[in-house]
C-alpha cells in the first residue's frame, strides 16, 4: 500500500480541514448543547462534494476515492462527530448501495440528488429485535400485483427525521430466512411511511435518529433495490463500507481528544510547571498519539482494499473494532488530564468522550466486527 496521498486525495483533506476549522468547530459545542441537527452545515458539505464523495460524476458525486472519503471524513469528525455521522450515512450506506445495486432509473432518480447532497438520506435496518441479530427482520413486505406493502418498525435510524430517502429493509418470505430479506427505496410522505419516537442520546447529539414506522405502506416494484431475496447481503455489503467511515470518524475524535490534551497540558501549571513536563502526562500523550497512527492506517489499509475492488469486510471490521475502542480510550484520557476541568460541560473534552461511545455499538458492536473478523479468519 503507497502511503503518501495524491494530489486529490490531499485537497480533499486540505478542504475539509479548513471547512471544519472555520464553519464546524466553532459552533460543534452549541449545536451539541442544542441538539440542532446542522442543516446549513450539511447543505454546504453538498457544495463542497463531500455528500457523494465516491460516486461517479455522472451519477451526481465528487468521483473520487474511498480513500479521499475517509481523510474528509477525519476532519469533519475531529470538528463535530455529529456531523461527521449525517455526511457518513448519506456516503456509505445510501449512496453506495444505490450505487452498487441500484438500476440505472434508481441511480438517476434518487442517488443524484442524494450524492449532490440535494436530499438526504438513511438506512433502516434495525429493529426492536433486529439490532446486531440483523436477519432477525420482523418488518414484512407482501407483493400485490405492482406494489409491496411494508409494515414494521425500525429504531435507532440516523438521519431519520430528515431524510427524503430511506433504504428499508423488510423480510418477505420468512421460511427463507435472511435469503427471504428484500431492500426498498421509501420516499418520504409516502402513505403508511413517518417518523415515530425521536430519541435523545447520550453523544452526537447534534443528529437526529429515530423510529420509522411502516403501515400499509406501499412501495411501487421498481423501488425494489437488487434482487429479491437479496437484501441481507445488500446491508451487510454496504455496512463493510460503513464502518471504514465510522472507524474514519472514532479516527478524527481520537485526534481531537490528543490535540486537546496537548494543548491544555502545555497552558496548566500545577507544582509550579505546565503539566505537559510530568511523566504521567507525556506518557498518556504517547500511547494516544501511537494508538491514533494505529487506528489511522488500519482504516486507510480498509479503504485501500475497497478502492482496489477486494473484498474487505475483514479489514473494515478490524479498522472499525480498533479506531473506536482506541477513541473511547482516548476520550478517558483527555478527561483524566483536564481533571476537573474535563469533567465539566465548559470544555469540549466530555463532547468528544460523549460522542466516542457510540463509535463502539453502531454499524455493528464490537463484539458484531470480532465475529466478522474471526469468521473471516476461519472460513
Ligand atoms: N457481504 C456480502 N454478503 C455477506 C457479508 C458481506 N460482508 N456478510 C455475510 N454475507 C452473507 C453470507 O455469505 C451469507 O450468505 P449465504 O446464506 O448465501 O451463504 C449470509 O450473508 C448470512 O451470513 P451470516 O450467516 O454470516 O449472517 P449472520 O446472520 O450470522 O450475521 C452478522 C452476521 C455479522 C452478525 C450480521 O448480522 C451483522 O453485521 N450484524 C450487525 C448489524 C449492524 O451492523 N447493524 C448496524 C445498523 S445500521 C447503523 O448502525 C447505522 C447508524 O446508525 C449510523
């Protein structure tokens, strides 16, 4: 794998540095105090191209890699995790499944305004009891003639409240079971289609992720996405590309938590020297700064392995596993050498402890990518 980046893959890095830094980090702590999902900000991710950052031009995207994707994404994250995950889901578990498996009408008609970041959108995959036990799908689709007519509920979806477009996955024919799973495009304001609950989170809290709920909703044929029966495959397909992007953002709060950390230990003075001097200090500092370049490479070596069109569910699953356990560790961290100060809502390092958490449970637990891994190392 060549490490060093191409010229594009660094303007993608370079422009999403200074979006961030200018426009993100300085309102990231309001908009996570207000819980205001960043509408303007995600409108102005879609000028810069950063809605569809891999997806050809001619389907509306900015027709890079999934290498630019992930360096975006870092800075985007490093700012504000909650934006980072908007922009994430709309990159890799819609569009790219539209991308993968859509037909040609499909691409044209929802991936073009989703990659041009004109509408939003999300993935409803889990269910009450359907979370890491993703075949357990209890929302049904039955054929009619032209139509399915979807009923069920999904939880916990990101970008619910705000999507246009939503991949719904239901089961429909259950003695198949996961081969019975079929995806569908939902438009919003289609009849027997609405948000329920919207739930309020412990971190990244600036996006929005709430119930769908499916009553008689009829979906026309040609919004079935793939094959029938193909469903499961299409979501754990696209979740292999989700992860590098969630390990992408545990990457870039990881990287926040250590800048953070360097810069207050540097400024505090405690027994008369800035406690950057003290041993105790420079080696939490140093096991970050090593955990983070760790973290760093995996998930380049994932997107790497996907750029080259290999199968890469393992890599992404161990980019994954890794980045977000390191960013919780890194999270602890930092609020252990604020102190006190960490610990109060005043300062950014609880956001980004906060937001870390979920790094660990969604798009597959950590236990979910060991199962992956192991299984991969064992077929
Ligand atoms: N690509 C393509 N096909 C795959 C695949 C992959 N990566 N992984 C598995 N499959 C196929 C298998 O080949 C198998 O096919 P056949 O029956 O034809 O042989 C089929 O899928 C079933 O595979 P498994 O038996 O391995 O499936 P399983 O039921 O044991 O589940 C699992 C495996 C890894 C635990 C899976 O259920 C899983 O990933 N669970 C976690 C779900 C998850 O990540 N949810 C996240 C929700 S979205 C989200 O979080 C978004 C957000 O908020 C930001």
């Amino acid at each position: 794998m060549d490490l060093s980046l191409t010229e594009e893959q660094l303007l993608f890095q370079k422009t999403a540095r200074d979006f961030a830094t200018k426009e993100l980090a300085p309102i990231a702590s309001q908009l996570d105090e207000e819980g205001r999902f960043p509408s303007e900000i995600v409108k102005k991710l879609g000028e810069l191209g950063f809605m569809g950052i891999a997806i050809p031009e001619e389907y509306g995207g900015a027709g890079a890699d999934y290498r630019c994707y992930v360096l975006a994404l870092e800075e985007i994250c490093k700012a504000c995790a909650s934006t980072g995950v908007v922009m994430s889901v709309n990159n890799s578990l819609v569009c790219d499944p539209l991308y993968m498996f859509g037909s040609d009408e499909q691409k044209r008609r929802y991936l073009t305004p989703l990659a041009k970041g004109e509408k939003l959108g999300c993935f409803a995959l889990s269910e009450p009891n359907a979370g890491s036990d993703a075949a357990n799908q209890q929302t049904t689709a039955r054929r009619e003639g032209d139509t399915y007519v979807l009923n069920g509920t999904k939880i916990f979806i990101t970008n619910a409240p705000e999507a246009d477009i939503s991949i719904v996955f239901a089961q429909a024919d259950k003695t198949k079971g996961h081969r019975g799973i079929c995806a569908f495009i939902v438009e919003k304001g289609t009849p027997g289609f609405r948000v329920g609950k919207v739930e309020k989170k412990l971190g990244i809290k600036a996006s929005s992720s709430s119930e769908l709920i499916l009553e008689d909703c009829r979906v026309p044929r040609e919004n079935l996405l793939g094959e029938e029966g193909q469903g499961f495959k299409i979501a754990m397909a696209t979740l292999d590309g989700g992860r590098i992007g969630i390990a992408a953002q545990a990457v870039g709060i990881a990287q926040a938590c250590l800048d953070a950390s360097i810069r207050y230990a540097k400024e505090r003075v405690q027994f008369g020297q800035p406690i950057a001097s003290f041993q105790a200090i420079q080696w939490m500092l140093a096991d970050m700064a090593t955990q983070i370049e760790a973290a760093r490479l995996l998930t380049y070596r994932a997107a790497f392995v996907k750029d080259k069109g290999d199968r890469f569910s393992k890599e992404s699953a161990m980019a994954k596993l890794y980045a977000s356990e390191i960013a919780m560790a890194a999270g602890v961290k930092a609020i252990q050498i604020f102190g006190g100060y960490g610990y109060m809502m005043d300062y950014p390092v609880q956001r980004f402890f906060r937001d870390a958490k979920v790094t660990e449970i969604y798009e597959g637990t950590s236990e979910v990518q060991r199962m992956v891994i192991a299984h991969s190392l064992l077929a």
